[in-house]
C-alpha cells in the first residue's frame, strides 16, 4: 500500500483549474512545501504551460491535461490520462490528493437565471465534482486527502449569487458524505470555503470593481478582500499539514466577512 507523506515519498497532487487563481496560487504554495502538481485547464494552456514553469522553477515537478470539468463523460478518458502520466513521469500508480478548484460563476438575479445558465453551474460544480472524484478514486492512495473547493457565500447571502451558491451548498454536503465513506481507506475529505478574493472569477468583479472591493473590505474583520496567496497557503496546509484527523469539515478562509 503507499502511504503519504514518507521520508522517500514526494506527494503528487492534482489541481483541477490549477492554471490561474485559487489554483495557480495552490500549486505554488504546494511546490514550495515539496510536492509535485498535476494541473488542468480548461482553455489557456498558455497560462498552465506559465504555471508549470514556475513549480519547475522551485524545484518541483509539474504536468498539465486539458480538462472540461462539465463534461462527465470525458472523465473516463481523462482518468485513463492521469494513470498514464503518473507512471510515465513519477514511476507511481496513485496520487496523494485531489482538489477539486475548477469552476465558473454565473452573477445573476434568482428571476433572471436561465436554465441554460443553472444547468452549466450544475455540470462543473455539482456533477463534475461527483464523477470526476468517482473517476479518480482508485488512483487516490490510501490515508490520501482530498478538498473540495466551496464559498463564503453559502453562509452570506448576497443577490446575484443563488444559483451559484446552491451548487456550493450542495459541494458542501457531498464532501460530509464522501469523507464518511471515504474514511474505511483513510482518506480525509474537507471542504475550504474562500470569502471574497481579488481574481478574474466572476469577471474580476472583486478585483476591478473598486466600490464593491471597499464594501466587501469594510465588513471584513482583517479589513481587506483576499489575495488568491491567503487562499493557497491555507489550502496547501489542508493537505500538507498535520491534519490527518480533520476531516468531515467546512473550514472558511474569508479574513472575517460579514461577521
């Protein structure tokens, strides 16, 4: 069986939307603390090809697939991908931890949401999260970890975000289920829920909007919207801290928002 974290053990850990933001920012703390990174993306491979070349920069090893997270059935395949670059790259079978960080924001008032618009939230955020970890399973190693990127804002509420919040809520209650199930292997699953960070999620409505980035850094109790670093450093430290015996948790990283 392999285990984590050993003297000769070099954790591998797979990022899915590991190419920009919350990812981008993931990997790097991951690297700086010695792990290797597998990295998706969905459409710039000119921005993973970018993030590889700065976890190589620090010593690490770095690979990156394309992958379409809303597209269930390329999951098989992409599974099929991984097991070859694991033992193509690192002579290994499993990798260590899973994050599942990819997604896409829809800002729209709960009457003015579409179908169109609801079912592309479920299909990346709800269905892709469930059968792409199912699809990666047996690669994932016994006492391996895995995290599930959520939101602040299934605990505030703000208009405009009903629909994406749901899918959250429902990441949210999947990731109780699957730490239970999970826990006969050893395998802890928590979820990190980011408060408002300056990225290009959502268009850059945080990072661009400079009245919304002073509402938001007035009821946050550090007194500042977040930085995709604040978001990596504490993500990494899920998986490579001494956090063996937390799992089952939402643990929010949002510097106190809207306390």
């Amino acid at each position: 069986m392999e285990t984590v974290m050993t003297d000769t053990h070099t954790p591998i850990a797979l990022i899915t939307g590991g190419s920009r933001g919350l990812g981008r920012a993931t990997a790097l703390w991951l690297a700086r603390k010695g792990a290797d990174v597998i990295l998706t993306y969905h459409s710039n491979r000119e921005a993973a090809e970018a993030t590889r070349a700065e976890i190589e920069a620090i010593g690490q090893k770095a690979e990156i697939l394309q992958l379409d997270t809303g597209r269930v059935s390329d999951f098989p395949d992409f599974a099929a991908r991984v097991r070859q670059r694991l033992q193509d790259v690192w002579k290994r079978s499993r990798l260590d931890f899973l994050v599942n960080n990819a997604g896409q924001g829809v800002y729209q008032r709960f009457e003015q949401t579409s179908e169109a618009e609801f079912d592309s939230l479920v299909d990346v955020h709800l269905k892709g999260v469930f059968f792409l970890t199912q699809a990666l399973l047996p690669l994932i190693i016994d006492g391996g970890r895995i995290v599930n990127v959520s939101s602040g804002l299934t605990r505030i509420t703000l208009p405009g975000f009903a629909a994406y919040a749901t899918m959250k809520g429902a990441v949210e209650v999947l990731t109780r289920y699957l730490a239970l199930e999970l826990g006969e292997r050893g395998i802890t699953v928590n979820v990190l829920a980011p408060g408002a960070i300056e990225t290009d999620f959502g268009g850059g409505m945080v990072r661009d909007n400079a009245e919304m980035n002073a509402q938001i850094a007035a009821v946050t109790a550090l007194g500042r919207v977040g930085q995709p670093d604040d978001i990596g450093g504490a993500l990494s430290s899920l998986l490579m801290g001494d956090t063996r015996w937390m799992t089952a948790q939402r643990i929010e990283v949002s510097g106190g928002q809207g306390l």
